[in-house]
C-alpha cells in the first residue's frame, strides 16, 4: 500500500503531491525546500530501486521533473547540465528537450533552432565518437504525460472578454455568454436551432395531451382530422410545426454574433402562450389544423398580431410580417377551412341551444329518416335524390312570447355575427322592405357549427333541421360525383371556360390540366371535413332535386378593408341535369360568408291571399310562403351556374330559365321573387315534434314571473 506520508503539501493550495514532483500538480506552484538533485556520472544501468531513486553503487540517479516518479538514466558526466535543456523565450525557464511546452509559463515551444548546444542524444554518431552505454531512448510515460497536459489544455478555450476557460463543446462562454471566437455563424445557428426545436417540442407534446385529454367533442373535434388541398394533412398526425431561426445577414462575424445574441435573448423572453401563437402562424401557412387549434383552445387572442421579434424568429419574410394576425395569414395563402375556424367564436357568450342538441333522440331518429329518403336513380344518370320534400321553419310561436324570451332564444339560435355581415355591412339579404315587414320574408341565419362540412350542414339544416353528423349527405354527394362524373365533368368544364373568359384571362388548359383539377373536386367530396366548392353545391342541388339559392359575399376582404379576391359562390343552382317535372320548384336559402355557409329560414306566417303583384297562389292558411329575391340590392339578376353555352344567353333568356324551374313572381316594388313553399302538413312529423320540444323550455321561461324584468334571467339559465 502507498504511504501517503511521503507526500508533501503545498503551501498554496495544500495539495498532496508526491515526493518526486518539484511542481505543485495543482496550482504549478514551485515546491518550497525543493531537494537539490545532483548529477553524478553514470555507474551501472542495473538494480535500479523506484523508490530511492538510487542504485546499487550509490550513486544517484537524474529524475526528470514533471515525469510520473520513474527514475530515469540521463548522461551528464560530459556536458553541463543546461545543454540538455531549451530556454522558454518568455519566462527564460529551462525546459527539458522532450517538452513541448514551458514547464513555467505553458508557452509554446519555439521551432526552427535549438537553444544551446546539442546532447549527446541529438548529436550526429561518427565512427571515431566516444563509445556510449545502452540508453533509453524514449520514455513513453514521460511522452504520455507532455502529451496529456498538452491535450489538456488545448480542449479548453479562454474567453476573450472574461478568460473562463470553457470546454470545446461550449460555443458561447458560460460566464459571460460571450461566443467562441472560432465558432462559425453556422454553429450558432445550429445550436439555437437545437434548443428552439427542444422548446417547440416540449410546448408542442404537452398540447397533443391537452387535446387528448379533452376529447374530439364539439367544433375541435370536428376540425380535427380535416383534409384539403387547401390545408394537407401533417405527417403521422403531429401537430409540430418546424420554426427555422434567422441566421443573420450577411456582414461581418462580429454582426453576426451580435445578431445571434439577440435572437437567443429574445427567444430565451418568450413564454408558452408566444410559442403557441408562433406554431399557430406556422401551422396556418404550412396548413396544419391542429397547432390552430391548439392556440385557440389555450384562451389565444385570435387578432393577436406578429411582432418584428416575432418574425425573425419565424424567418420566412415572404410569409410573415409585422402586424399580421393569423386571419391575415390565413387569407394570404388561401386556407378557406381555417378561416371559418377564426372568424368564428366558438367560445361565444351566450350557449347554443338549437332543435338539434335538446332533442337527441329525436335527431337520430330524423337521421334514419333521411337516409332512408335518399335514393339512387336507375338509368344512364344513376344520382341520388330525396324523395321527400321537406323545408325547416321557425315556429310561428315565437312571437307570442315575451321581449326578453325572444332575445334570448334569437341570441341561442342565430348566427349574430352572420347576420349582421349579410345585413349590414353588406346589403345581402333583407335588403328590401317591402319584402321583410309587408311580405314577412325576413331570412334568419341559422347558427352552424365550424367543422368543415357547413355546407352539407346548412343543407341540412335548411330542410330537416339537423347537422350531417353520420356524413349520409356526403357520401350521397361523393358517389353521385363519381357514378355521374361524365355528366359534371362537362357543365363544369364548360362552366369554368366561360368563366374564365368572361374576366378577361384568355387561357387555355390542356386535357391533363382539367383532368387533374376534376380528380381534386372528386377527393373533396370523400374527405370528412373537407371544405367544398361550387360544383359541390350543383351536385347538392340534384340530390335534393330543388334550386339553391345562395346569399353571400361578392368578395374576400381583409380586416383593413382590402379586397383579395372573388368568392364565386352568391348565385342560383338549378338541377338542371334532370327533368323538370322530375325537380320540385320550391328553393332553399343559404348564406356564405369568408369560408362559411349557413342555413337562411324564415318565421311560419299565416299564408297569404294573392299577394305579390296580381300572382295567383291559391294557397290556404296552413301553407308558408316565403319570397326569395332573385336580384341583388342593386336590381341585378342572380347568376345562375353551370350552363352550358346553348342556355347562356341574355338577362331576358337566364329570366325566363328561372321561371320555369321556380315559381316566380313580381312584388308591387318590382323585385323577382322565388316563392319557397312550406306546409305543416307535409312536413315531417318527427320535425315538427324536435321544434316542439325546443320551443316548450322557452315557453317554461315565459310563465317566470320575474324573467320579464331580467332579474332572474341567469338563474333560469343555470337550471
């Protein structure tokens, strides 16, 4: 066993070195009392003791210093002691010939000349030189720890501005956060990449849990697993969004480093909810629902804008800017589906409660009706059709309930920020007096869910009152384009030719173009969620076998009030692949606004006595007759899509096509009506009970005494 009592302690920092070293292995520090180590010749290279250092004969023998306690055999009975050695030419100190290093100072040792004479070791052999003992030549402990200390030293890098000695793999100074003066822009950039993606990763995990855990209920489950062209689908699911980091001008090192300061400065200020809001813009321009989603659930502020932080850690400039909000993003690359998720509050004040949600059981039992009234077509245009003609109206009953119970239930059953963009900001629908108080014909907006299929839902909604839950209308809608793709594919065709002409871009496309655009409408139409196009609605208009009418917006704006684009959608889509007498003529009413359709229904009157302008429409009182304008608030006619270039034609020409496929009028004020029919009679029995059973608990409100005075408004509410 070692005794340790032959070590001796440094009088700086008290550490216990062996008895051979003459340095401290700690601090360098120079041992205090050092021995004199004398050289004598040489005797006998034999029986040599490690410990005493000495042999057989006595004498003692030379012990390099800072070697590993070996003794070891060295010549200096001809030359002087220093001639062995080089002289540090910093500190002057005199080194062994094997250091590479001063053993004082640590400079580097000079190349090109010795310092002093040669040693016996390095001098040329001649024939008449003096005979010479066995030598070692080289001691390899010695080289390994010359060799250690130098690698020792070398993995370590000084700081320039505080000298913290950092180890290789640090490319900014742990003190002072100085960056490593041979670290290259590309390793910054490479390491804030790592550690921003670690970041995105952590938020990104504990989101997908979030969403996991609360369930695909509501309007995130719907909006969950939609897939368009628009917006494709992320890889395996994930909802990460990759956010490359600006790498810094172009410009000198010291630009660069002090750029990549910042950036880490500002990345290192941001909280969860500004990671969020970054994987939320990422995800709308990469087209990814779920990092949308996932913002939005967290209470994020939908008109939250884009900071210049925020943007160079996005670093795409021909994506974001300042003062872009995720609306803005949205409509810069076109994601129609995401645009109905934004602008629509799903967290709204007031809960919904339409005739769907409070009657569950008798909503699935209205769905087994209607996929039962679906049909296929025998024949050469086997498309599916309903056999039934149903059209979904508000009770009459309403009006017979109070003030605040009318509020209430117009609050829980209608789109209100819908109904104000088609009235107001822009004159849509109930443009016209005469036709909402005279004519009663004022359209209400249903509220809708945002899921994706809000077309199919407001057709739905128009007719029997209920969402398309099971995707029975969509699936009727996709084997219909398919079985009678020929027949679709031609209108269409023809329909976007003209159209295109009409605007003025004389273009042309080939074959494989229009095939491939074709192939896409197709996949939409398969796709649950997938957000649907005009040709869409044309199908839809055969499958119920009656005109759709749709009241919507003319342009895509901005929140600045900048016109993007044209939406294509406002307009009237006759069935007209089939026959006339195969097609009822009473028209169902929907409204478009930026990405969104809503079902438009009316209120039940009393039924008319020949009103509308000398039109004789021998009804009764229990039929509903609702006027539909066909001209927009400036007297011009509604275009009707898809014909084909034998039925284009004039204003006179499209007027008289929609008076044979609708029962047409002219109120005394000169405006083209549509006349939608309704009987309570012929409507559905299952229906008229759900609108019952809805209208009952408003009707429970109106016998509380004190709900006329607002007092327990919130009360009642509760229970």
């Amino acid at each position: 066993m070692t005794d340790f009592g032959l070590k001796w302690s440094c009088e700086y920092c008290t550490y216990e070195n062996w008895p051979s070293a003459i340095k401290c292995t700690m601090c360098r520090a120079q041992r205090h009392n050092a021995p004199i180590i004398t050289e004598e010749p040489y005797k006998s290279s034999s029986s040599l003791d490690p410990q005493l250092c000495t042999t057989q004969g006595g004498s003692t023998l030379l012990i390099c210093p800072e070697s590993s306690a070996r003794p070891r055999v060295r010549i200096a009975d001809e030359l002087p002691e220093t001639s062995s050695k080089w002289s540090c030419h910093m500190c002057t100190y005199l080194n062994w010939q094997r250091a590479i290093r001063c053993m004082q100072c640590l400079s580097q040792r000079q190349q090109g000349s010795h310092q002093g004479p040669l040693s016996p070791l390095e001098a040329p052999q001649t024939s008449d030189s003096w005979p010479r003992p066995s030598l070692v030549t080289s001691d390899p402990c010695e080289e390994y720890n010359d060799r250690n200390r130098l690698n020792m030293h070398a993995q370590r890098w000084p700081c320039s501005a505080c000298t913290y000695e950092n180890w290789p793999k640090s490319l900014r100074c742990v003190v002072c956060d100085h960056p490593k003066p041979s670290s290259t822009p590309e390793m910054l950039q490479q390491d804030l990449e790592a550690e921003s993606a670690m970041s995105l990763s952590i938020v990104n995990e504990q989101e997908r849990d979030n969403v996991r855990t609360a369930g695909g209920g509501g309007v995130s489950g719907g909006i969950r697993g939609r897939q368009s062209k628009l917006s494709p689908p992320t890889c395996k699911g994930q909802a990460e969004v990759k956010i490359e980091l600006a790498s810094g001008g172009v410009g000198s090192d010291n630009e660069q480093e002090a750029d990549f300061k910042k950036l880490k400065q500002i990345r290192n200020r941001m909280r969860r909810s500004d990671w969020l809001f970054l994987n939320a813009c990422a995800g709308v321009v990469e087209g990814d629902l779920a990092a949308v989603e996932a913002y939005k659930s967290s209470g994020g502020d939908i008109a939250r804008q884009l900071t210049a932080d925020e943007v160079r850690i996005l670093n795409r400039p021909s994506a974001f800017d300042a003062g872009f909000t995720l609306v803005h993003l949205a409509i810069r690359f076109q994601r129609q589906d995401m645009l109905a998720v934004l602008l629509t509050e799903v967290s709204q004040q007031t809960a919904k409660c339409i005739p769907a949600l409070v009657c569950p059981e008798l909503t699935e039992q209205i769905r087994r009706e209607v996929a039962a009234a679906l049909h296929r077509r025998k024949g050469e245009f086997p498309c599916y059709f309903f056999t039934d003609l149903i059209t979904f109206t508000l009770p009459a009953d309403i009006e017979d309930l109070s003030p605040n119970v009318q509020e209430k239930l117009f609050d829980e059953i209608l789109d209100r920020d819908v109904q104000k963009e088609l009235e107001e900001e822009s004159p849509i629908i109930n443009w016209s007096l005469e036709l909402g108080t005279r004519l009663d014909s004022r359209l209400y907006a249903l509220w809708n869910r945002t899921a994706g299929d809000c077309l199919l839902d407001s057709v739905l909604q128009a007719t029997w009152g209920i969402y398309d839950k099971d995707s029975v209308l969509r699936k009727s809608l996709n084997d219909s384009l398919h079985d009678c793709s020929h027949w679709f594919y031609t209108r269409w065709k023809e329909w976007e030719s003209w159209y295109s002409q009409s605007f003025g871009l004389h273009f042309s496309l080939r074959e494989e173009q229009w095939q491939e655009d074709w192939a896409f409408i197709l996949s939409l139409a398969s796709q649950p969620g997938a957000s649907l196009e005009q040709t869409h609605v044309f199908v839809l208009a055969h499958i119920l076998r009656r005109p759709i009418i749709v009241y919507g917006v003319k342009y895509y704006k901005s929140f600045r009030g900048e016109t993007l684009g044209y939406t294509r959608f406002q307009g009237v889509y006759l069935p007209l692949l089939w026959e006339q007498s195969f097609c009822w003529k009473s028209p169902i009413a929907l409204g478009y606004t930026r990405g969104h359709f809503s079902a438009l229904v009316a209120m039940e009157n009393d039924g008319y006595d020949n009103r509308g302008a000398g039109a004789n429409l021998n009804t009764d009182d229990d039929v509903t007759v609702t006027f539909l304008p066909l001209v927009d608030s400036e007297r011009k006619l509604l275009h009707i899509h898809f014909l084909s270039a034998q039925e284009m034609g004039t204003e006179e020409q499209q007027e008289r096509m929609l008076r044979q496929w609708m029962d047409c009028c002219v109120t005394e004020g000169g405006v083209l009506v549509a006349m939608q029919k309704s009987s309570r009679r012929r409507n559905h029995p299952l229906v008229t009970q759900m609108v019952e059973k809805w209208l009952d608990g408003y009707r429970q409100l109106a016998a509380c005494p004190n709900l006329s005075d607002g007092e327990e408004e919130e009360e009642d509410e509760d229970e």
